[in-house]
C-alpha cells in the first residue's frame, strides 16, 4: 500500500501520510500545528478537522459524542482518531490549530507562473576514453551545448569538486542544474529541483520548502530565532551585537545554522535531500539582512540609519555556510531603508498592492511597525516604533502567543469571558488579547479615553499604589496569582497603538490623501492576522472605517519571498518596487508630536492638522 | 479659595481653572500668588504623571492651561515683577538618538516648575551643547538618550564640555532608556535620573547648592 497524501488546509500543507499514522500523526510529523491537549486519546476534543475530500476510517465511539451526524455527514473528525484510506483534504479550523505554528507559516497562497531563475538539463554524457580524454567539466559543458543550446561558461568551484564523482557513480548520466550561464550543481536523474523560501524574522523564523518547476509549497516549517539570545527586539539585538568582541561573527552563525536545521527537517519531510535545494530566497529587516550576512549594523541603529547595502543581492550558499546545492544561491530581496527592510518589500510584493488601485494602506506590526500608503502607482513608507506592547512585552502578565494565553477576551456586564490558546487554563496575555482587553475596557467605561482606570468596577484594584483590572482573579487560578491589566500596561498600549495611527496618519498627510479615501487596509504579520479588526478600530490604533475595507493578510513576508523563490519577473518587481519607494522618517514629519498626542487618546476619531475630531 | 486653584488645576478642569483665576485678579489678588498655585498644581500634575494616573496627553493639556492662566495674569504683572526664573538648563537627545518625547517631557516639567530651559532638540552633536553652555550660561545641562548606544555619545559629549574647559561650571544629568549608576560613571556625567520628576528635583539640588 502506498503513502497518502494529506493536504492540510489553510495553512496549505501537503505531506505524506504513514501506515497505520493518524491524521493527528501525520499533522505532528509534517509540522502542522493541530491542537491536543489530551495527547491523542480522543478525550479532549481539541483537534477537531474537515475532511473536505478523500476517504478515512469510520468514527470511532467517541466522536458522536462530540459531533453532530450532520457534523459528522459534513466531515468533521477528531484527527487523532482519524485514520485516512485514500489521499485527503481537510481543513483545520484555527481553534484547532496550535497558536506557534499557525503566527510562523500562515499566508494566503497566491499563484504566479513560475519563471525560476535556475534550470536542471537532463545529459548522458560519452564515458571518456583514452582516445577522448576531454575533461570532466568540459565534457559536460559541451553536452549542454549540444543537447540543450545552451552556452555555459562557468561551472561552480564547490560542484567542481564533487563532479567527477557524481558523474561516475551515475554512469554519465544527469542533471545540470544551471543558474545564468553558470552549472551551480549536478543532481542525479530523477530528482527534486527545490526552493528553499524564508522569512527571517527578529523573533522567528518561517521556512518554505517549493516545488521550483510549479511553485507548488511542498511544506512549511517556523522555529524561533536562535538569536533571540542576544536581544529581544532589532535595537536591543544590535546592541548585543555590537558589544561583542567579534562583532556578529556567532550571531551571523546562529541563524544559519537555524535555517540549515529547518531546511534538512523540511527536506525530511518530502524524503528529499538538502543538496536538491538549488535556490533560496531569504526576506528579512533589515536588521536581521545585515546580522545574516554578517555585515556591520552598528550604523543602522544610530541617526541617519543607513544599511550597508540595499539593493538585493545574490549570494554563494557556501559562503554563508548555509548547506543546500553546492553552488547554490541565496537571492537577498532588497531593503527600503534602515527599518524598512526586505520583509516589507516582500509583504508588498505578495498583497499585490502595487497592481491595486489606491489609495491603499499596508502594514506589518511587530516591535516595528511598518506602514506603506499606495496611491497612484507612488509608494510611500514610515516605520513606526511600536514597541514590544503587543508581542506581550512590558506588560505586567504578557507572553508570547503560547498554549494558555489569553487570545481573545470579552467583558459583559461584570463577567469577563475568554478564550484561551489551547483551551488551556489561562497563564498570562498575549498580544490579541492585550489589543482586546484594551478596547473592551474602554468600550465598558473602565478606562475613561484618556487611558485612565475608573475606580468604578468590582474588578478594579489598587496594587502597590497603582490601579489595576483584575482580568483571572486569585481564586479563579485556584490560589495563582491574578493576571491583571495595569495602569502601566494601559499606557504601554496607548504608546503602541499611537505610533501605529500616527505612521498611518504621517502617510495620508505627506500624500494629501483623506482617511475616507483609503479602499483598504491590508494587515500582514502573525500578531496583524490574529487581532480583532473591530477592537483595533474602536481604540483608534486603525482609522474608524467600514470593517470590510479591512484585510488581514497572513504571514505575507514569507508569501512574498516564495514569489521571489519562484518568479524573476517578481524579483524585478520587488526591486522596482524598492527603488521607487519614498521613505518617510516619521519623527521628522511635520505635525508629528501633535498627532502622536492624539493618537493616544482612545476611540473613534479622525486626526486632522494635529487636531482630534470624534467620530460617533 | 487657593486650594481651589490648586486642585482644579491639578484635576486638569481647565473652564473652572480659568474662572478661578479670573475671579482672583478681580479681587486684586496678588498675580504672582496666582501663578504660585499654578506652578504647585503643575508639581502635582507631574507626580500623578510619575504614578501612570496622567499620561502625556494630559502633560500636554495642563501645559495648556497653565498658558491660558499666564495670558490672564501678566498685563497684571508689575513691570518689575517678571516672572523669576529659577535657573537656566540646557538640554537635548545626544548625537546619533532622535527620540524627543522623554526629553520633550523633562523640558516640560523644568519649565513648569520654574527653569529656563533651551532645547536644542534630537541628534544634537556634542559641540552644539557646548556653544549652547558658553552662550547661556547655563549650569545645568541634561543629555537624554534612549538607545544604548546613545551612552557614547553622553560620554563624548561630557567629553567635548571638558575640553573646552566648562566641565566645572556646569553639573549634568543624563536620562531615558535604561540608565544606572553604571552608565552614568561611564558617560562622566554628575547624576542620571529615572524620570521627568527626578529630573526636577536634580535640578533644584543644583541651583539651591549655589
């Protein structure tokens, strides 16, 4: 009996499935995120999955008890008592995802005609002989000519020492894998021609495993960025850097070695080899660009902050110590400005705003925020110092999306009602839940529009001198302490959320655009994709327009650097797009500090010449 | 009838301020008694401020009110009797950091609380100060930075203040982001403080030792 194929669907994940593996298994094994709290014995309901095409094995006697027979005539399963019979599609619905996998990988799919920039040439070679010594490399130079037409010169110095072997052990026959008018590798017949796309992330890393001959995503993977040791956010990672002895020389290693961890367990997957990948696309800021290559980055932290390089670049694989072809290159997508980096320019590039007619806004929040205003084929960017508030950092119980935050919260009346990542019993708040309970506070009169708690809730406490809002009390913990939102995490929000609104406001008035005039606002990056559109707007951090003009994109940046992998019309397109981009250095915008004022305020409200007007 | 002032101010209820301050100028209060309650109000807009009860907008406001109160109450002001100024400080976000709203709140609250504050802004490179220190005279100066990286421009800027042979004639305070005992030893500085109202009351140690 052959493997299934499994297709996990939204995250767009196919792998395949073992013998006598469930679909839970199978999901674990692929690195598809499905939520068990129970570890697999059918008791606790979490890994609830559509199947939305193919056979599986019939329910077992505790699935009607969970579902519905409608539910269960419509497909829904528990996936770890759920064995397929043929190859299958499902969907996991995203209570049932695990909340690390889903921020890491997640994008909408977008199809492009592939157009890879390298080309693998089936040759058989003549075996030499003593009358026909021609020399290996020669040969095969000559073979391609011959065979395909085509004029190569060069052939790469690390798929030089390994050719003569290669073509022994397969009896002169093979692939060339040709980049430009240069053989960066020799794969045997028949093999794999992979992508390897990545979004480097300051906090995580996501990593795309592509078909280059359909452009089809084989798998996807995201691990946190091993950096992270030497700061948590791009400015404290710089400063950890730069103290180093040997500047970056060990950051610059981490990150590749985390990348080449992700490829070989991507490759694992697919039962390919690291040396089918004949071609990478790494998208990060600008920051983590530079770290990556191992260029100097103490320049990008101070004022004028100037990357070494913007313009994209390709790269030796070997010379960077990723392990994939020998001569395989890294394509680097280009860089706007010193915080505005390739990930952006990747976002832009998979949203497809530059093809949309505008005004459109498109921004990706993170501990730097970064905001484009596309109007009439022009492109103008601000990155906004939004700061660690809504990955959880600075605020009193914050964590990072992990199982047992808070995602999403509701206060009616005096009951306060949450959910939780996992269905976990809560142990703190991430960064949807933060955005939630702020703009839940406010709407239930808590905390007036100045930010300021009332002492006019049962739930409001005075602790060590400072008000709070008691979210889990003690004795809901079983004894645990309270996780609360306190004044000082309040103003950490309102700080976040106004340099957000001011970088969008900045944008519209540099282009003498209105905030009615804005068709849509497309929201990329993990904490962007899981907010609560309707709470962001009520608080002011969005502008107060219809939610429908509102997008929430996925990862985009990884989206984006998968066009990259396999396009180069799109590669072109992103360095237009770069080149043409005009940054905006916010703190120098006119109005600045008048605007930023009255974007903490919350609520409703449009900002017009520094000036708060309220929307009812 | 002076609490009134006091607190309404401090409650930021900038009608019922104004109306206070009309009916004592019409009552021939003295002026300058007037802008004393102001100035204790603002001490205790800055306290609340430290305590998270107000936030910068709020800052903002009570700066704006004060404003009204001063339009009101100085045609009433005995020439003679400008308001006294307590000292003067320069300031300003060191070379290479263009962050202004910590600095921009320390230069609020000095002046408020009485200072003559000359704000030369972000980036400023460390010779700017210096000029700014021969020209005003001010013996005190405050450098404030928010990136780590910043603490080298301090340290080069106290440097630039002793080469030019100022080092004793003024004390300065250095603040935001992350400070300690540490950094301020490092940069050469005489003082770091935690907040804006740290800052104020460095600078009151200061100008009351002269």
């Amino acid at each position: 009996m052959t493997a299934f194929t499994i297709d996990f669907e939204p995250v767009g994940l196919r792998g395949k499935c073992r013998r006598n593996e469930s679909l839970l298994a199978c999901a674990r094994r692929l690195g598809v995120g499905i939520s068990s709290i129970c570890g697999g014995q059918g008791t606790c309901h979490s890994c609830k999955v559509q199947i939305l095409s193919g056979t599986v094995s019939k329910p077992t006697s505790n699935e009607p008890e969970v579902f519905t027979s409608q539910e269960l005539k419509e497909g829904w399963r528990l996936a770890c008592q759920t064995y397929p019979t043929s190859d299958c599609k499902l969907t996991v619905p995203p209570e049932s995802m695990t909340t690390p996998q889903r921020v890491q990988v997640e994008g909408l799919e977008i199809t492009v005609h592939p157009e890879p920039p390298v080309q693998a040439y089936r040759l058989q070679l003549a075996a030499p002989s003593l009358s026909a010594p021609r020399a290996d490399a020669d040969r095969l130079l000559q073979a391609l000519n011959q065979q395909h037409q085509l004029h190569c010169g060069k052939v790469d110095i690390n798929a030089l020492r390994i050719l003569s072997d290669q073509l022994r052990s397969w009896n002169w026959e093979c692939q060339a894998v040709v980049r430009n008018d240069e053989v960066i590798a020799l794969l045997p017949r028949p093999s794999h021609q992979l992508g390897l796309a990545i979004d480097l992330g300051t906090t995580k890393i996501a990593g795309y495993l592509v078909d280059l001959s359909n452009g089809r995503t084989l798998a996807a993977k995201g691990v946190m960025n091993p950096q992270i040791s030497y700061g948590e956010d791009i400015i404290s990672r710089i400063t950890g850097v730069i103290q180093l002895p040997d500047e970056g020389v060990p950051v610059q290693k981490l990150a590749v070695e985390a990348i080449n961890e992700l490829s070989a367990d991507l490759c694992a997957e697919l039962g390919a080899n690291t040396e089918e990948i004949v071609e990478a696309v790494v998208a990060g800021n600008t920051a983590m660009h530079h770290l990556f290559l191992g260029l100097p980055v103490r320049q990008l932290a101070l004022s004028p902050f100037v990357p070494a390089v913007s313009r994209a670049l390709d790269v030796k694989a070997g010379d960077l110590g990723l392990r994939i072809a020998p001569g395989a290159y890294v394509y680097l997508l280009p860089n706007i400005a010193g915080f505005v980096g390739a990930d952006h320019v990747a976002m832009l590039l998979a949203t497809e705003v530059l093809q949309a007619e505008g005004p459109i806004v498109a921004l990706d929040i993170g501990t730097n925020t970064e905001v484009s205003l596309v109007n009439k084929e022009e492109v103008a960017t601000v990155s906004c110092a939004s700061g660690p508030a809504f990955e959880g950092g600075h605020i009193k119980n914050g964590m990072r999306a992990a199982t047992g935050a808070i995602e999403r919260l509701r206060i009616a009346d005096d009951s306060i009602q949450y959910q939780t990542i996992g269905e976990a019993p809560p142990v703190g708040i991430c960064g949807s839940g933060i955005l939630d309970a702020l703009s839940q506070l406010y709407l239930a009169r808590i905390i007036d529009e100045g930010g300021r708690i009332v002492e006019n809730h049962p739930r409001v406490h005075t602790y060590k001198g400072q008000r709070e809002f008691v979210l889990v009390s003690k004795e809901e913990r079983d004894g645990q302490p309270a996780i609360t939102i306190t004044q000082q995490d309040i103003r950490e929000l309102q700080l976040a959320k106004a340099a957000i609104r001011t970088g969008i406001q900045v944008l519209l008035e540099a282009n003498g655009c209105s905030e009615d005039e804005i068709k849509q606002v497309i929201i990329a990056g993990a904490f962007g994709t899981y907010i609560d559109v309707a709470n962001a707007v009520a608080i002011g951090m969005l502008p107060s327009l219809p939610l429908n003009r509102f997008r929430q994109a996925g990862n985009a940046a990884g989206m984006g650097a998968k066009l990259a992998l396999i396009s180069l019309s799109k590669r072109a397109e992103a360095q237009a797009v770069a080149s043409r981009v005009k940054y905006i250095e916010l703190a120098s915008a006119p109005n600045f500090e008048q605007t930023f004022i009255q974007a903490i305020y919350l609520g409703r409200y449009r900002i017009i010449d520094g000036r708060r007007e309220e929307i009812d | 009838m002076a609490g009134d002032l006091v607190s309404t101010l401090a409650d930021l209820k900038e009608k019922e301020a104004l109306g206070i301050v009309q009916d004592r100028l019409s009552a021939g209060d003295d002026p300058l008694s007037i802008l004393d309650d102001a100035r204790r109000a603002l001490e205790i807009v800055g306290k609340r401020f430290a305590d998270s009860e107000y936030f910068i907008p709020d800052l903002v406001y009570s700066g704006e009110i004060l404003k009204g109160i001063t339009d009101m109450v100085k045609p009433k002001l005995a020439k003679a009797a400008e308001v006294k100024r307590l000292g003067k400080v320069v300031m300003g976000t060191v070379a290479g950091d263009i962050h202004d709203i910590g600095k921009d709140i320390v230069v609020f609250m000095l002046d408020v609380s009485g200072y003559e504050v000359y704000d030369l802004g972000v980036d400023v490179p460390a010779q700017k100060f210096v000029e700014k220190i021969k020209e005003s005279g001010a013996p005190i100066v405050g450098l404030s930075g928010f990136l780590a990286l910043a603490f080298d421009s301090m340290k080069e800027t106290v440097e630039a203040i002793k080469a030019a042979g100022l080092r004793d004639k003024v004390k300065v305070m250095i603040g935001g982001g992350q400070m300690s005992e540490e950094i301020r030893k490092y940069t050469g500085a005489d003082a770091y403080g935690k907040d804006a109202m740290a800052g104020v009351t460095l600078a009151q140690k200061w100008v009351g030792a002269k």
